[in-house]
C-alpha cells in the first residue's frame, strides 16, 4: 500500500469500484448495494442508530478514555483475530478463517488533525486557526480506496504516532467503509504482511454473515461456466484464485489469501485454428453473459480473463 491520505468523513452514496486485470470482466458500472447495506447506511448517516434510537444526547466518549463507547478495553487486540492472524502469517490457516475470525471485534480507526483553516501573520508566517479530525485512507496498487483498521492500539500508534485511535465496532467500521466508497479493509497495516478485506467479504462483515472466497464459491463456479454455454468457439471455462489473492511476506512467502490483487481468474479454453476476429466475438460474447450472472457482482472482488487453446 503507498503513502496514507486524510480524507474528511464518509459520503452519502457508496459504488465499490473493481479492480480489472489484462482481460477484466465486472459488473454494472454502478453495483448496486445489497437493500439490508443501504438500508443501514441510510441508518448509518442518520439522526438515528440501526435500532430507531436517536444519537442526539448519547455520550459518545467525552471525558473517558480513547476507547470511546469501549471504556474498559486495554486497547489490545482480541486473542482469537490475533491468533489468526498469527497463524495466517505462519501459513497455516487461510484468509477465510481470518475473516471469520473479525466478526464482532472491536478494531480501533485512525483519525489525524486537518488544518480546515489558516492565515498568514504579520511576520509572514502561516498560522493555523482551525483544524479537523479526519479519517485516515488509504490507496491500494489499482487506485482503489482502502479503510485501515487496527486490532490493537500499539499497532496503530507504530503505524502513526500522531493519529488518535478511535474504536468502532468492526461491523460499522465496515459499513462506514462501504459509504465512504472503499472497496477493501487493511487490517494492521505496517505489519508483515497487512491483512486485505475484499469488497465481498467487507459486505459479508458488515452483514454479520459467513464468506467464502469466489475461488471457493460453488455459484460462482457455476456462473463461469454457464457464460459459455452456447458458444462453440469455447471448450470450457475455469475458474481459479487470482494472481493477485495472495498476500506475500517480506521474505518472499506467498501466503494463503490477503491479498488485494486480481481474486479471480477465469481461463477460457478455446478452439484450435480461430481467426482474431472469432476469438474476440468469442471474448466479448463471454464478459457481457458473465457480467449479467448477478452473482458476479455479489461475490466476486476483480476478475481477469486467460486465453488457452
């Protein structure tokens, strides 16, 4: 991940973007949100919480500690994630027990001061009059919008010593994620390796419901090869993790999902002797029919095509 950016807090509307590789199929260009997600983003930038309850005279935090609606928490990360995410790293478990393993934790968000305001002095200098909390974002390889989210606050402060941690429940941080239109969750950047929640799984987390990857998914499966039925320039279609599902160690460890490139790949195994043009009617009849099965925008983060024969 490059460099973090402040952003200022979240947007009303949220369009998770995809990632595209050398042949990428997607969605519509605007996914539409599941009802139950829009229906508690609408919850979520209203005057009331999820339950009809009014924020309006809640103490939020003033006056205790820096874990907010959490004052008892020591700030330390939650031994079941923690154990995931050693293990994880050790290569022995995959990213489908560590998502699982987020459900109902507390993580801490990082917010930094802003300058909103300044002016120039007498003596030329530049003096800050106002400031604000922003939330802090993050830019994946693709351009892709990332909330970082933190499981302990010493992990947050080794990130960034001047970014006050803020907990949340991880259910809303991911809510609040999709409505300020990122597509994916690093968990404890900084560390090696960071941990990437993908758009499915994001949407899976702040549902409260299980997920499995779309190179383990049965439907998605069925999809790719439904796409081609009907196409006699096409022998088969597969599905298969993508070159971009893994996350890597410094040490050059390829572990076992984690990461934020290209999650899916579907081959295309096509018939011997096509002319260019046959093997591109072929291409593009494929990615629109692909496109239309509604369990490609649902389950699937980023897709490239491969052509064999």
């Amino acid at each position: 991940m490059p460099e973090h950016r402040a952003d200022r807090g979240p947007g009303r509307e949220a369009h998770p973007p995809s990632g595209r590789g050398d042949h990428a199929v997607s969605g519509p260009s605007a996914r539409v949100l599941p009802a139950h997600i829009a229906a508690q983003l609408r919850s979520a930038g209203g005057p009331t919480d999820t339950g009809g309850q009014s924020w309006e005279g809640r103490n939020l935090g003033e006056g205790t500690s820096h874990t907010h609606q959490f004052p008892d928490d020591p700030g330390t990360a939650d031994p079941n994630v923690a154990c995931a995410l050693d293990a994880w790293r050790a290569g022995t478990v995959g990213e489908e027990e560590v998502v699982a393993a987020l459900a109902g934790i507390r993580v801490f968000v990082p917010i930094v001061a802003q300058v909103s305001q300044s002016h120039i002095t007498e003596d030329g200098l530049v003096s800050d009059k106002e400031a604000d909390m922003a939330l802090v974002s993050l830019q994946a390889a693709d351009g892709r919008k990332a909330l970082p989210v933190f499981t302990s606050t010493n992990a947050l402060t080794a990130w960034n010593s001047r970014a006050r941690p803020v907990a949340a429940d991880i259910r809303r941080a991911a809510l609040s994620a999709v409505q300020d239109g990122s597509a994916l969750l690093v968990v404890d950047p900084g560390t090696d390796p960071a941990f990437v929640v993908r758009r499915p799984a994001l949407w899976a987390v702040a549902q409260g419901h299980e997920w499995t990857p779309s190179y383990r998914d049965v439907a998605v499966d069925d999809a790719v090869t439904r796409a081609a039925l009907g196409r006699s320039e096409i022998v088969a279609a597969l599905a298969g993790p993508g070159r971009g599902v893994n996350a890597a160690r410094s040490d050059g460890a390829a572990l076992r999902g984690g990461g934020e490139g290209p999650e899916l790949t579907v081959t295309l195994q096509l018939r011997v002797g096509l002319s260019v043009d046959e093997v591109q009617a072929a291409v593009g009849h494929y990615q629109q029919q692909l496109a239309a099965e509604p369990v490609m925008a649902e389950a699937v983060d980023s897709i490239e095509v491969r052509l064999t024969v």
